[in-house]
C-alpha cells in the first residue's frame, strides 16, 4: 500500500511546515499577507477546505485499514502475529470457505460458492479413432444448443460434485473474482473504524454473506484427439466454464467461441499429436458500471455521501489489495524465498492460457514480440485483468480511462471491432489497445517498430523512451532514472519469456495419454473419481523434464502419489507423481528442460506411467485448485 505512505508524509510535511510558518512567522508579514490576500481570502478558503476533506476522507480510511485498533487491542491489520489477529484471520476464512479453507471442511460457511448456477449435462467416453477439426466443432455447437435450451438450476455445493465444495470454472476465473481475505477483512475493518462495531465471528459471516459472489456456469462439451504414429483416440469429455459472475468486484458475462489447437510432442516414431476442440473465452463484457455493487454497499450500509464516494470506494479497493498483498505475497513469498529473484520463477508456462491468443493476435497486427506484450503485462498487472490502480489505470496493461479512449478507435478501425470505454477490462480490448500504445510510440521515435533489433539485444535500450511515454505519459519530461525504474524489470522479464518460449506445449515426458483430466471411471473401482492431471504411459525409468522454470516446493514421498516432485513458478504449481527416482531435492532452482526424475510405478497406479497436474496458487497447499495441463501447454 504504497499510497499510505505517500499521504502520511504529505500530512507530516503539512503539519511541520504549518507549524514553522507559525513559530517564524510576523505580526507585520502577517498584516501584508492579508492585505495583499484579502480579495482571494473566500476561495482560497474554499480551496482548502476541499483539499482538508479529501485529506481527511483518505486519512480516515487509511488510519482505519493501515493502524486502527480492533476490539481487543490488537492490530487490525495482519501485520502482525498476534492470537487476535489469528482469530480474526480464521473467523474471514472460514467465513469464505473454499479458496482458503480445504474444499471438503465441514466446518467452514462456504459463501464463496453458496450461490452457484449450473446447466448442462454430459458424461466423459471415449472412442478409437479420430475426428477432424470440423466434426469436433459439429458436435460442439449440437451439445451446446442442447444445453442453451435448458435453464440453470441451483446446486448445494456440498452434494453436488459428490465429493467435496469446490469452485468449477475449469479456467479457475470464479476463484479469481471471488472473495478474498483482503475484501471482507477490509469492511469488517470499516465497520469497526467508521460504525463503531466490535469485531466478531458474526460480523465477519454478516460481511461475507452481503458481499458473496453469485455464478452461472454452463457445461460444455471438450474434444481431445490424440493420435500417434499406430492409433488415435477421441476423448469425450465435459467441463464447466463460466457464463456470468456478480461480485463485490463488478458484474461479469463471458463470451465463447470454438477453437481447434493442435501440439506436437516428441519426434518420429514417438511422436504424439494432440488436437483439442473446445469453446474457449473471447470477449468478456461488464454489466452496467462496475463499481454499482461495491458504491450501493458503501451507501446503504455506511450511508457513505456521493461526494465521498470515490474517495470512500478507492481506499477499500486498495485495503482490498494491501490486506491480500501482505497475507498471499509478503507472508508466503518471503518465508519461502520468492522475493528475492522473482525472474527466476517467471517462463512462457507463466502466460495463463487464455490470454496467449489474444497476445499472438496483437503481435501480428503490431510487431511488437510476443515475449515482450507478455513482459509488459507482468510488470503493470501480474496478469490480473481486474487490476486498478491509484491513478486509475486498468486492466492487463494498466490503461488510464483518458489514454484508453483516444486509442480504442484506432484500434477499432484496425480489427473491425466496435470496443468503447465500457471495455476497457474486456482483455482483449485492453491488450490490443496496449499494444497499440506501445507500437506509437516505438514509431515516433524509429519511423517503423520493425526498425527495432527485436532479434537481437537492441530493443533494450531501444524501448527505453517509449516506456517512459507508456508508464509516464506522452507529454511528461523524460527522466532516466524513472524510466529505469519502470523499464528494468520489463526487460527482465522479456529476457526469460524470449528465452523459453521454445519449449511451450512439450509434455514433460515421451509417452502416451492414457486418462485426461477431470471425472473418469476410478480404474481401482468404487464408481467416479476426479482426476486431477493427466496420465502419460511410458517405460520405467524415462526421464522427466521440468515444463517450466521454478523452484522445487517438494521433492519426495506422498501417499498415493508415491514419489514426486512439485516445481513451483510465479503462476503455477507443476506435480510429476508416480516416479522412480527423483534428481532434485526441496528448494533447488530448475529450468524448462531439466530432469527432475525418472517415471515409475510408485503409489497408487495400475501400470508405469507419468501422473502431471498443475494447479494454482493459493497459499501453502499445492493439492487443490487442479486445472487441465493441456490448457496450459498448449502453445
């Protein structure tokens, strides 16, 4: 939270000038000054009195967020370790349920997934032979009509899958926008710093449940064709994506298209190809403002003045993120040592999936690389697309309402869209117009971006300026030593996403698919299990190769996995279970390609083969959150 220090010194700086004017201050400059002031006596009054109440809104708000007392004296910020802060932490994520707590606590309230909507049906097979590209997308649109005729029904979460409560985007974005600890810690905060309220486990649940998230889900039919150099194989199988979401964060509808990917992996007779046919997101449309939700709450339960409103709404939105910084970033990162060379965790397995297309598509229309889009994006958002910052700048490439509009009909004209400022989250629009910026202003000063050295070392002195112009503005004064500040781990992290980008979509070991992930047939009986990564059939003994760079989280034993290895990135945790032998230890440094182990048949399995998950992070437990590997190799 950046911004409280820069207000608290601004306070400091008035209150030690204010009182030395006053100490060296005289009766006869005083006379003059009034005299020769008096004219401008009432609006400088005015003047300051507005500048006092917006220092005195943010002051309110942050001394409440960032040093406030709770109910038994101890901070109410997390910073520190006290039993009361504990008690406050576990009361929010308990409250919250799935996303902090495991899925199948029975002891949890669970409004992180209390108010889910599902329609759609299907059962996971599969069939020898293969479908071409256009006889997937046949039967795509077929069960996709089939399940747009049915309307959604409401689903207890803690039946419904069976098993457990769990979130069931299949690209994880409901556990994106859902609650965090950040944002109902932060109104319980205000209700104990503006309304006077103790801080109790009810008033944590009373939060929690105002501000729960609401999702709609469609399950859509997935096709996976994996053929080799004897066989192919049709998978059949089903996934839940996300149709609209209504959260604290804003009202959310997700658009799809069908899309065929095809990976090679391996070489001559090894050689396997997968083609997957599935909808994959597009356009991704906020209804009505995005703040309605979060401005409705501040004035019916804080009786917050449209006045404030913004000054009211801005401080939640950064206790929101100063609480989750501090709890997921500096507890985590720093006790396990990721804040000292972030770069060594960043590769191209580091760009979610969903945004790789869109990437490629700006690439080609601007030529700017790919490798440094994706750099830029993790220095301004860390791929967060819901990203705002204080000065107000949104979305993937952080974009300041005023810049977005002056560029998105450039854009517009450019790929036929029709995007307005109401878009300026949408991903796409907001990485096209990035680009775009960013391809201006590399032609102001080369007359084409394709007279930047993008193949060699050039471009990093060369987009130097330009970065300044994009962070700073294209009418600031251009200093050095700011755009360093900015510049520097920009190219850090082009430096790494150039250099593995080679290596995306290869499976970590030579082999054959065998299960896909999600529900199957539980191959010891016992009905239907979950399957939480893929399983690729090899010899005993073949080697494993890292998919990304990481550090490794464990190095071991674990039951029914038998030995594995966990590689931890910025983005993601990487699982090779099952193996033989493991050639790493806890917390070595690996990169794309390293031999981690060797395949076996340890643990529960039916045959030798590789198991590979990856999941996402959030927190300490790399055994939750599963998505589909093949989503993420894809290239």
């Amino acid at each position: 939270m950046r911004q409280v220090i820069k207000i608290s010194r601004i306070g400091n700086i008035f209150k030690n000038r204010t009182k030395q004017f006053f100490k060296n201050g005289t009766k006869k400059l005083g006379k003059k000054l009034l005299v020769y002031f008096s004219p401008y006596l009432i609006p400088i009054g005015i003047v300051f009195l507005l500048a006092f109440v917006v220092y005195a809104g943010y002051m309110a708000i942050y001394i409440q967020l960032t040093g406030g007392q709770g109910s038994s004296g101890a901070t109410i910020t997390y910073l520190s370790n006290t039993p009361q802060d504990k008690q406050y932490r576990d009361w929010v994520e308990s409250a919250i349920g799935p996303k902090y707590k495991y899925a199948d606590d029975p002891n949890t309230d669970d409004f992180n997934v209390s108010d889910m909507w599902v329609k759609g049906d299907g059962t996971d097979s599969q069939s020898s032979g293969g479908l071409s590209p256009e006889e997937a997308k046949a039967k795509l649109k077929e069960a996709e009509e089939q399940s747009q005729s049915e309307g959604y029904s409401h689903i207890d979460p803690k039946t419904f899958l069976g098993h457990s409560k769990e979130f069931l985007d299949v690209y994880n974005r409901d556990e994106e926008i859902a609650l965090t600890f950040g944002q109902v810690y932060t109104f319980v905060v205000y209700e104990n710093g503006s309304l006077g309220r103790e801080i109790t486990q009810d008033l944590v649940k009373k939060v929690a449940k105002d501000i729960h998230p609401t999702f709609k889900y469609t399950k859509r039919l997935k096709i996976v064709v994996v053929s080799s150099k004897d066989s192919s194989t049709t998978y059949y199988y089903w996934q839940y994506k996300l149709d609209e979401a209504d959260t604290i964060l804003g009202h959310f509808k997700y658009h799809y298209s069908i899309v065929s990917n095809t990976t090679t992996s391996g070489s001559g007779d090894h050689a396997i190809t997968i083609t997957t046919t599935e909808w994959q997101p597009t356009d991704t449309e906020i209804v009505g403002d995005r703040w309605n939700r979060i401005n409705k709450y501040l004035k019916t339960e804080f009786k917050v003045t449209d006045n404030s409103l913004p000054i009211d709404r801005q401080g939640i939105l950064e206790g929101f993120q100063g609480f989750d910084e501090n709890q997921q970033r500096i507890e985590w990162l720093a006790r396990n040592g990721f804040d000292d060379e972030p770069f060594d965790f960043v590769s191209c397995m580091s760009i979610p999936p969903q945004y790789r297309e869109i990437i490629e598509e700006a690439s080609k229309k601007y030529h700017i690389p790919t490798w440094f889009i994706a750099a830029v994006i993790m220095r301004e958002s860390s791929f967060n697309w819901l990203s705002v910052s204080s000065a107000d700048a949104r979305g993937l490439m952080q974009i300041t309402p005023a810049t977005f509009a002056s560029h998105v009909g450039k854009v517009n004209n450019a790929f036929g869209t029709s995007y307005t400022l109401n878009d300026i989250y949408d991903p796409r629009a907001n990485i096209l117009v990035g680009t775009e910026i960013w391809a201006e202003y590399l032609s102001q000063q080369f007359g084409s971006v394709d007279n930047v050295d993008w193949k060699g070392d050039g471009w990093i002195q060369q987009t130097l300026e330009a970065g300044f112009k994009y962070n700073a503005g294209p009418y600031a004064k251009y200093n050095q030593s700011i755009a360093l500040d900015y510049m520097e781990p920009i190219w850090e992290y082009a430096k790494k996403f150039k250099a593995t980008s080679y290596a995306a979509g290869s499976l970590p070991v030579e082999g054959t698919i065998t299960s896909m992930f999600g529900w199957r047939s539980d191959p010891f009986g016992g009905g239907q299990e979950y399957h939480s990564g893929i399983d690729i059939a090899c010899n005993i003994g073949t080697p494993v190769h890292s998919v990304s760079d990481g550090k490794v989280l464990y190095a071991g034993s674990c039951s029914g996995y038998g030995n594995i290895v966990v590689v931890r990135d910025s983005m993601y945790n990487y699982l090779y279970a099952h193996l033989s032998e493991i050639n790493v230890k806890t917390g070595d440094m690996v990169k794309i390609g390293d031999i981690v182990g060797l395949s076996g048949n340890e643990g529960r399995s039916t045959g030798p083969h590789l198991h590979f998950g990856i999941s996402k992070i959030t927190g300490d437990n790399w055994n939750t959150s599963w998505i589909d590997p093949l989503s993420v190799l894809n290239k």
